[in-house]
C-alpha cells in the first residue's frame, strides 16, 4: 500500500524534533531547588528538651579564658509510645429465683 512505510516513521520524527529542541544554545531554568532536610515537627506534639553543655569547670579555654555561649545545633527526634493495652470483662450477673 502506498504510504504504509510513513506509519512507522514516528519514533524517528519524534527524535528529528528533539534534536532539533537541543540545538537551542540559550536555555533557562525556571524551577528552585527544595532545601535539602525535614519539616519541623508539629508544636502540638509534647516535647521533652534535653541540653547537652559542658561542665562549669571546662567552660574556660587554654589560655584561661572563659568561654561564651555562640549558638546552639538543634535536632528533633519523634518517639512514638505505643499505646496500652487492657481487657475490659464484661460481667452479667443473672439471678434465678429457686421454687418455694
């Protein structure tokens, strides 16, 4: 049939207009990288805070100095409790009355 060898061409097309779209020198990005890390976690969540410093007596440098207090790293850690767990006994008396 005439024009049956023009069905299969479409891979080949698809790649001519793909190196046609590469040959364009000037291309600009328009997309912001994500910040690398996590979320914070919720303030709703309880927290228990735990500081690790130095001792009083090894605050102070070489040369006798004593050392002030520059920033701090904080990292964030989710424990999860699991919940407990109890049977409830359901308990139904019966009573009988006995023949008199």
């Amino acid at each position: 049939m005439p024009g049956s060898m023009e069905l299969f061409n479409e891979a080949e097309s698809i790649l001519d207009s793909l190196k046609q779209d590469d040959s364009d020198p000037e291309e600009t990005l328009s997309y912001q990288r994500k910040k690398p890390g996590r979320k914070p976690l919720s303030r709703d969540i309880p927290r228990e805070v735990i500081r690790y410093e130095l001792p009083e007596a090894e605050r102070f440098c070489a040369c006798g100095h004593a050392l002030h207090e520059a920033g701090e790293d904080k990292s964030e850690q989710l424990e999860i409790i699991p919940a407990q767990i109890k049977v409830i006994e359901h308990i139904q008396i019966k009573l009988w009355l006995p023949h008199l």
